[in-house]
C-alpha cells in the first residue's frame, strides 16, 4: 500500500457518516507502518468498543470502509475466516458487517462477513505453519495474493450500490 497520512484516511472512508468520521480512533502504531509491506490495512478502534476498519487499495485508489463486530458468541468449536481462510477457535471469528457505500447504506443495507476478531488477516497468512491441523499448507505467497483478492472484493460489495467503484 502507499503510505497514507491521517488526514488521507479519514478522506477516503466510503461508507462513514461524519459523526463516524469525527471519532475514527488511528492504531496506536500509525506511525510506525511499514507500508510498503502492508497489502491492506485493518484495525479495531481501540475506543470504540465492536468497531474496526479496513482499507484496501482498489484501482490505484485507497478505499476504507467502517465495520461492525456482530454481539454474542458461538457455540461452534472452530470457526474460518473468510478473509484470510484460517482456522481459529471460534471466539477469535466474528461476523463484521459494513454499511453499504451510497444511498444503499443511507437505506440500512449492509453486507457481512466472518472475519479474524482481532482483524490480523495480514500477519495470519504470513504465518510459517498451518493454525489447525485440518489446515492445508499452501505457499505463503497464493494465501497472501487470495487474501488481498478476498478483502477487495468484499471492499467492492461495500461500493456495488454506488454503481461503481470509484
């Protein structure tokens, strides 16, 4: 990703309300992001509990979006994560929604996913061992490239309503 500055990612939200924008909380280790490394950023707003972000290049452009972690719990003993298709034991996958872009979010429409709690998909693919044994190993680089290939598309389902992804 190109390194992006504060005011950058508060610019380029695609489905932020401007009070949502006001009290949009940085990682604590915003500046200290080796971007050139990051494929995607994503955090939990560490004073906001059940929020994240995600941002994601699409078309040469940084696009984020503003999640919401599902209440409750499972009852399941394992869980994967549909972003980074890890196996992890079910508290550590949540289900995150995301307000669609346009007037589709203004309406209430919002598409979901399970996703990492923590949403450290970046860190989890670059991991040298599987995480479950029920995990098939594939090469490092086919996890990261479907990764990056899964957080965009879900990116493009937040834009679809907008009619494009710009």
């Amino acid at each position: 990703m190109r390194p992006l500055t504060e005011d950058d990612v508060r610019s380029h939200f695609v489905n932020a309300t401007p009070d949502e924008l006001r009290i949009v909380a940085l990682p604590t280790d915003f500046l200290l992001l080796d971007w050139f490394h990051l494929d995607f950023l994503a955090w939990r707003d560490p004073r906001t509990r059940g929020r994240g972000y995600l941002f994601v290049e699409i078309d040469d452009e940084p696009r984020g979006i503003v999640l919401r972690a599902a209440e409750g719990s499972s009852h399941a003993r394992s869980a994967m994560c549909n972003l980074c298709h890890t196996m992890q034991p079910a508290d550590q996958v949540v289900m995150f929604s995301a307000r669609r872009a346009g007037a589709a979010g203004e309406r209430g429409d919002s598409v979901g996913t399970y996703m990492c709690a923590d949403l450290s998909c970046h860190e989890n693919v670059r991991l040298a061992a599987p995480l479950a044994p029920s995990e098939m190993r594939a090469s490092v680089d086919m996890r990261i490239d479907g990764t990056r290939r899964r957080t965009e598309t879900f990116v493009g389902r937040v834009l679809e309503s907008v009619g494009s992804r710009a």
